[in-house]
C-alpha cells in the first residue's frame, strides 16, 4: 500500500466516492484503474445493470431455490407499486408499517400497559439471523435517537444463559417481548420465547398477561394464537423478504420501538435513495 501511494499520490482522489454524507474510500485496498476497468467489463458480461433490474422488478432470481423465489428489499423502502408475482405488494406493506406506528406509538408514549397497569420500559426482541442481526446493527448504530425511558435487549443464543442473563435485570411487570419468526416453529426462537412466557406467567399467575407482554413477528396465526398472543398484535412479513434484508420490514418493530416511528421512517426513505442510486447510476462513473 506505502508502494501504491508513493507511485500515485492522487489515489485517494481516484479510489473514492462520495453519495451526500457517505464516503466510500477503497483506496486503501490493492486496487488499481486496470482492476477497475476488469471489474467493469465483468459486469456487462454478466449482464449485471440486467439482473438489478430483474430484482427490483420482483423477478424470480433466486436460484438456489426449488421454486425461484423473488429476493426483494425494495418493497418496503420504497411506496411505487412493486409487483411479486403479478400483484402489488405494496399495500399490504404499507398496511403493517401503519400498524407498526400505531403500536410503537402506544408504547412509546406509555399508553400500552402491562398486567399490573404500568408502562413498558424494557423491548426483548427474540429472533435468529436476520430476525436479530439487523435490528441489533441498527438499534446500536441510532442509540442518540432512543427514548430515554426505554431499554432494547435482544436474545438470539439458545444456551439458555442469553436470556437468563438479560431477565435477570427486567421486571415482568414493564416488560414486552417482540417473538420474531416467520413460521413461529424456528426451534432456537421458540425456546428463548418459551422461557420468557415461563418468566412472566411465574410472576403474573394469569394465562391473560401473555396478550399484554408478547407481539409476534410471524405468518403463523395458529401457532401465534395458541402460544397467547393477540394476533390483533401480530405483524407480518412475507416469503419474499429475505433473511439478511428482514430489518425493512416488520422485523423493523425493535427499531421503531427504540427510536420512534417516524425515524424508522427516515431510515427506510434513506434505504430507498441508496436504492435508487445503485438501480440508476451507471458503474462506468466510478471509473474516473
């Protein structure tokens, strides 16, 4: 690298972007314009500004998969009408992201209430992979955005010392878990969700308190209802959301939670303009 920079001492000017407030600086990499003109002719040969548009349009690309599935984010980051198998999808993604506002409205400003009649203080998010990774990223990353009287934990590890750990600290009485599982039968999940019913029921005495504790993130309405909850209070998510892009939509609940809707809001709005710039920029512009 000290060999590159000595040769170049333009490379920082030649090996960085900038999109508003965001610098990508790959000048630190062994990179050279040669590697960049190779790495453009691989994508026209792969055809790649093709495929992006094969995923924003909500075709089937994902091969690795018997049937394809669609791999889509863009749906909730974005309000133009996006077709998944020949439908819209866009209003029932903006029907749970209303529904996601009504709630963390409730909860942020105290009107939901526990079984003794106190407010939330404490969000338990209870997911695997992407059920847990993104939300924990972002909740982390937008910490200045939190409400001062809430407190966002999340459980992912099914050694049963993760959750022992974070109830150590709670009281059943301010606390509300947010059970996230497409299909509500994700073994590491429903264990850790299992043990929080236990924790609250030990303390509560009432099969009702569970209704005013758990939300589900789920498709599951059988499996959701005979665990307890309201399924009033369960938001879902669809077979095309991808695991790694879950944070978009109603896996989102966590963050919403923790930094209010209307900033989860500004989150998706700015996904949608990185969106828009990867699906419109032509990649000949990073070759200077």
């Amino acid at each position: 690298m000290r060999d590159l920079f000595t040769a170049d001492p333009q490379r920082f000017a030649k090996f960085s972007l900038r999109y508003d407030d965001i610098l990508l600086d790959f000048s630190k990499n062994r990179i050279t314009e040669e590697t960049l003109a190779l790495l453009l002719d691989l994508s026209a040969q792969a055809d790649l500004p093709g495929w992006i548009e094969k995923m924003f349009s909500g075709a089937k690309i994902n091969n690795t998969e018997d049937p394809r599935r669609a791999a889509r984010r863009a749906p909730h980051r974005s309000n133009r009408p996006i077709r998944v198998d020949g439908a819209d999808v866009m209003p029932a993604v903006n029907a749970v992201l209303a529904q996601m506002r009504q709630f963390s409205d409730a909860v942020r400003s105290g009107a939901w209430l526990g079984y003794t009649g106190k407010p939330i203080s404490d969000i338990v998010n209870i997911g695997i992979g992407g059920s847990d990774l993104g939300p924990v990223m972002v909740t982390e990353a937008l910490k200045p955005y939190a409400a001062p009287h809430l407190n966002v934990h999340f459980v992912s590890n099914i050694d049963a010392t993760h959750i022992a750990e974070t109830l150590k600290h709670l009281s059943p009485e301010t606390t509300l878990f947010v059970i996230a599982s497409k299909t509500f039968t994700t073994q590491e999940t429903l264990t850790n969700a299992h043990t929080a019913r236990r924790w609250l029921l030990d303390a509560a005495g009432v099969d009702t308190a569970v209704a005013k504790h758990f939300v589900a993130l789920s498709t599951n309405t059988g499996e959701v209802a005979e665990f307890g909850i309201d399924t009033a209070h369960m938001f879902e998510f669809w077979d095309w959301v991808g695991g790694r892009y879950s944070l978009w939509s109603a896996i989102g609940l966590s963050i919403a939670l923790y930094i209010g809707m209307d900033h989860y809001e500004e989150l998706l709005a700015g996904a949608h303009d990185m969106d828009e710039h990867f699906r419109t920029t032509p990649f000949a512009t990073i070759c200077r």
